[in-house]
C-alpha cells in the first residue's frame, strides 16, 4: 500500500510541475530529434496514476467521452493554428488517450485483486487535467517542430531511438513500455 501512495505522490507531482513547465526531459540532451516528443508523451501517460486512483475512489468511470472530446476539439485547434493536420495531431492524441485508459484499466484490474494496495484517497481530477491540458500543449508544440522528422523516411528509426533512450532514462516498467508503444504508434504515418 505504501509503494502504491508513494507512485501516486510522485506521479501527481510530477504531474502537477509539468503543467506548469518545471519537469524537464529525462535526458534531453538525446540524439533523437523525437526525444523530447516521446518524453512528454510518457509524463502525460503517467498522469494515468492519479487519475485512477481518483476515479477508483470517486467511482469515476475509466472512459470520459466528453472529456476526450475537449481534448481532441482543444488539441486539433492547437494544430490548425499551428499550421499542422488536425486529422495527424487527433489520430496521435486518440491514441495517447486510449493508451491511458489502458493503464487506468490495468490499475483497476490491479486493485480488484489486491485490494489492500487499492487507494484510498485521492486527489480531485482538477490537479491532474491541468497537468494533461499544460502537456497536451506541450506535444502539439513539439509536433510543429519536429513536423520535418515526423513526415521523413527517417521517423521510424528516430521514433524507435527515443522511446528507447526514454524508457531508460525514466526506467519504464513494462506497463508503461506498453502503453508508449500504443501511445505513439501513429506518429510516423
């Protein structure tokens, strides 16, 4: 029960601090011109924690249709303004959402077999979609600038090479590997 308190603390610091622009890359000096990308991608999947447990004390349900809704509509006019495919930036965002979900589900699955690991306090989602909209920001801002990787013939190793050099740099466990992959799955095409 104490691990579980202490990666949702971290989760929802760190959370909170990248909303507003204090968590920096991992290891942003990478050689992947994705690196960056990829690492916010991950920071936003791990708000998954937070959110989870609020939901599993609240009764949330995992799915929020309205809510990823104003994230799409939100994302696509960061992406018009941009001057970026709205239909490239809602594809990659479906995923992240659905990637998320996935560990929230997982989460649940987790605590219905130990429920004494389960939480039993949460913060209000507020906390945590803030952090998401700030992130959000963040990966559409860095799909306009590395629109030249993400549309080469170069992104599949570029994007391969920064989920690497992430995955290490924040010692992903094999969860959220998984939820990387999914998340990132159509940024190269």
């Amino acid at each position: 029960m104490r691990i579980a308190v202490q990666r949702f603390g971290i989760a929802l610091v760190t959370a909170a601090l990248g909303a507003c622009g204090a968590v920096t890359p991992a290891h942003a000096d990478d050689a992947s011109p994705l690196y960056r990308l990829v690492d916010i991608a991950v920071q936003r999947l791990q708000t998954a924690d937070p959110v989870s447990a609020s939901k599993w004390v609240n009764g949330g349900s995992i799915e929020d249709g309205a809510r990823a809704n104003q994230v799409l509509d939100a994302v696509a006019a960061d992406a018009r303004k941009r001057g970026l495919d709205e239909t490239f930036v809602r594809r990659a965002f479906e995923h992240q959402i659905h990637a998320t979900e996935g560990v929230e589900y997982t989460r649940f699955a987790q605590w219905k077999f130990d429920p004494a690991h389960a939480p039993t306090s949460a913060p209000d989602l507020a906390a945590p979609r803030a952090a998401i909209d700030g992130f959000n920001r963040e990966m559409v801002a860095e799909m306009a600038a590395q629109r030249g990787v993400l549309q080469g013939g170069g992104c599949a190793q570029a994007l391969d090479s920064a989920r690497a050099a992430v995955t290490a740099a924040r010692s992903l466990d094999p969860l959220y590997q998984q939820a990387l992959g999914a998340a990132t799955a159509t940024y190269c095409g």
